[in-house]
C-alpha cells in the first residue's frame, strides 16, 4: 500500500487554498427575490363603509363563536381530525428536508479503517526470494473530509429552496386549521338551522293533523265535501314528506361533521339553538392590504415563489465551476501495531476542480425549466391573492344582503302567524271557512322554513368570512415563526 504523505509546506499551500475559496464563497449567481407588485384596493367591497385597521380576524375564533357546544366540537376537531395530522407530518418532514439541504453547506467527515491480508505464491515471477515474508497485510484507520466549497452559491441557494418550501408547508397547516374552524362552525350552523326547520314541521304537522280531523268528521256529518278533504290530506302528507327528508339531511350533517372531529359517524351534541346563536354586531373586513399578510394560502404561495426565485440560483450556478476539498488523517501501516505509532501518521489534503464544458444544452435547459416554475409561482401567489380578495368580497355582499332577506322574512312569518290567527277567529265566528285556516298554516309553514334556513346561512356566511380574512392566525415576525405546538396551544386555549 502506498500512500502520499504531505509536508507542511504542502500542508500549508492547501490550507491558503481552502482559505481562499471560504473567502470568495459569498458570491451567488442567482437573482434577488423582491416582491411582485400586486393592486391592492383601496377597501373592500362592497363600498359601504370606510376601511377599518381592525378586522374580524383579530378575534380567536372562541370569540367568534360563542356557543360552549361548539367551541368543544372545534377543539376535539383540533386534537382528532385527520387532515391536519397529514399537514403536521408534512411540516415535520418539510423542516427534516430542510436540514438535509443545510447540511451540505459544511464539511462532511467520516471515520473508516481497513485491514487487508494477502499470501503471496513462492511460484512468482520473479520468484520469491529464500526466506522472504509471503504474508502480508495493509491497515489503515483515520478520518475522511469531503467539502464542496459553496464558490457560486448554488448548496446556499438549494438551502434556501428548501426553507422556503418548510414555511409554505407551515402556512399550508395553517390554512387547515382554519378552514377546519370554519367547517366544524358551519357544518354545526347547519345542524342547528335542521334542527329548527325539523321542529317547524313536526309543529306544522300536528296543525295539518287536526285539519284532517276537522274534515274528516265534517264529512262524515254531511257538512262538508270531499274536495275540502282531499286538500287537507295533500297539505298534511307535504308536511308529513319534508319530516324524513330533514332527517336524513341531519343524520348526514351529523355523519360529516363526525369525521372532522376524527371519530366514527354518529350523533353529535347540540348547545344554544339556531335563534340564539351569537352573531357578531359588526363584522369588519379590516384593510385590504392586511389580508395579503393573514392568508396563509396567500403567504404559503409567495414562499413557493421564494424557493422557486432560489431554484433558479442553483440552475445557473451549474455553469460555473465546482470546487471541491478531499482530506484524510489517520495511520496507515503494514500491520495493526503499527497503525498507532508516529511514523505510521498519514495525511492528505485534495483541491478538485469541475467545469462542465459540453452538456448538449442540459444545463441550460434546467435553467429555463427553473426560470418557468418561478413564472408559474408567481401566476400562483396572482391567483391566490385574487381569489383571497373574491372570497372576502363575496362573504361581505352575502353577510349585508341576508340581513336584509332575514328581516323580510322575519316580517312575512309575523304577518302570516297573525293571519293563522286571524282565519281561526274568522271561523269561530262563521265569517269564514276552515280552507282560510289551511292556506295561512300552509303558507307559514313555508316561510318559517326559508327563515330557518336564512338564519343559518346568514351564520355560515360569517363563518365563510372569517375563514377567508384569515381566521385570527396571524404570526409575529419578530418571533420568526410559530411552531405547530404553539399553533394548536393557540387554538385549543381558553
């Protein structure tokens, strides 16, 4: 075994070496990331109002919905569901893989030895001499280091990829957090509004039962006809229809919202009714700038468009050379005794050098690749953000507009429950027929479903709001991020 052993004049050259290339290290070939300019509105649509700095958002979501039934459905959703176990893992493997990339930013050193035995025939050519040693045996143990030198910045720029994508996968384990808030609220919202409309037409069907009786025995007297009763029955048996149909609606209301708190379909706790749910006073949108900071689809989208602007670094610095160090320390000997003795001491110290020459257009090719995923971030993060103004804008216009339906509807129910009154005192006092107390029932029954249903989408619609403004998750740039821990502490308190 032979083994180039370097004096410390060598030693020396390849240590100024090493030292110039650190120093040139700072260099990077890559462009600089700035941010797209993007129209920002001035306020959010609709128009009504002037732009508030506070927004709905600001609240933790305890506040928004104040109901303790469904403030414990979120938190269990928080602890159990499934899909935000996915993005937890996925955060955990994002900050692994970051690592990863960091690490071939330093040296790589290994520990290794082998021993290596040969018995050589006497029938040689030439031969052996008499009397010489056919055994034989090389061992050597030391320590190997291995170093690209970072010269054109192409390990920093796939490091800072690789961040880039850990955030984005951050802020898309927000997105569910918040989309899973305001799926629980809406899908227990829904529940509540089935829960009223099924106790309008089972009260509604008791009514429809009592004209049924009403007629059934004016007939059976002679007083009345049979038309009047075939009405009757056709009116009781809609009612009686819409009874199982809001129950299958429930019990697939229930099954679903089940499995966003991560248990098996079955039957879900109620807490204040669908009338007594708190619905915020004011709901301010904030200003529009902010909202580009609390999506965390917005933000997750620009951090894809950071790694892919970084992705782009590390393509064009593949045209520049690569240099690389290769070292080793240890012993190296003709037998394992000597291994550990001072003249047994072998040292090397490798400077290496690649130039990619002819690629037949490879490299270049991969950096137009890399130039056209960052065009397709950035038509991304475009996307994102338009859509986060639409989805703001859409919950507001429906949030003012159902106000309005509401208490239209809230008038048509009071006028028709006194007209029901009205036709019976009517008929107490023969001034009319029971047919007028079989159209007022009929049309009530109607418009306290559409009432109900207002009702709860005009709560759904809130929850629709606060999820498109951000849901309250918002992180300090001066803490450098929140960790998923802290994020789910933040959900589950109080």
């Amino acid at each position: 075994m032979s083994r180039t052993t370097l004096t410390t004049p060598t030693l020396t050259r390849n240590g100024a070496l090493l030292l110039a290339g650190l120093l040139l290290a700072g260099c990077t070939v890559g462009p600089a990331y700035n941010r797209p300019e993007f129209p920002i509105p001035e306020q959010h649509r609709p128009l009504t109002t002037e732009p508030e700095a506070s927004s709905l958002a600001d609240l933790p979501w305890w506040e928004v919905f104040k109901d303790p039934t469904l403030q414990e459905l979120v938190r269990e959703a928080l602890v159990n569901n499934q899909d935000l176990a996915v993005a937890v893992a996925r955060v955990t493997e994002a900050r692994a893989q970051a690592g990863v990339a960091k690490s071939y930013l330093w040296p790589e050193v290994n520990a290794g030895g082998s021993v290596a035995g040969e018995r050589r025939s006497i029938i040689t050519d030439p031969p052996l001499g008499q009397g010489a040693d056919r055994d034989i045996t090389n061992a050597n143990l030391g320590f190997s280091l291995s170093w690209e030198i970072d010269l054109f910045g192409r390990l920093r720029s796939q490091n800072q990829a690789a961040v880039a994508r850990m955030l984005a996968t951050e802020q898309g384990q927000r997105a569910v957090v918040i989309t899973l808030v305001g799926d629980v609220a809406s899908s227990y919202f829904f529940l509540r509004e089935l829960d009223l409309q099924l106790d309008v037409a089972r009260k509604t069907l008791v009514l429809n039962d009592e004209t049924v009786r009403f007629y059934t025995n004016r007939l059976a007297g002679g007083v009345s006809n049979r038309l009047e009763l075939d009405q009757a029955v056709a009116n009781r048996a809609a009612t009686a229809a819409a009874i199982p149909e809001i129950e299958r609606q429930i019990a697939i209301t229930e099954n679903a919202l089940s499995v966003l708190l991560g248990r098996l379909p079955g039957a879900i706790p109620r807490g204040a009714a669908l009338e007594a749910q708190y619905h915020p006073p004011q709901v301010p949108a904030g200003l529009p700038a902010a909202l580009l900071e609390r999506r965390p689809d917005v933000v997750g989208a620009e951090q894809l468009m950071i790694a892919a602007n970084a992705d782009i670094g590390a393509a064009r610095a593949l045209f520049f050379p690569t240099i690389s160090l290769a070292g080793f320390f240890g012993g190296a000997s003709k037998d394992l005794d000597g291994l550990f003795k001072a003249d047994g001491t072998a040292a090397s110290l490798t400077a290496g050098l690649f130039q990619p020459i002819f690629q037949a257009g490879r490299i270049r090719r991969n950096a137009e690749a890399a130039q056209a995923r960052f065009d397709q971030a950035l038509a991304e993060y475009r996307g994102a953000a338009l859509n986060a103004y639409r989805e703001v804008a859409d919950s507001l216009v429906t949030i003012e507009k159902l106000a309005d339906v509401r208490t239209a509807q809230a008038e048509s129910v009071a006028a028709l429950q006194d007209a029901s009154k009205l036709s019976r005192s009517r008929y107490d006092t023969g001034l009319s027929n029971y047919l007028e107390i079989l159209i007022a029932d009929q049309s009530l029954f109607a418009s306290e479903l559409q009432l109900a249903h207002t009702r709860g989408e005009e709560l759904r619609a809130v929850a629709r709001l606060y999820r498109a403004l951000g849901g309250g998750w918002q992180v300090d740039e001066a803490e450098g991020g929140a960790t998923q821990e802290e994020d789910v502490k933040t959900a589950t308190a109080p």
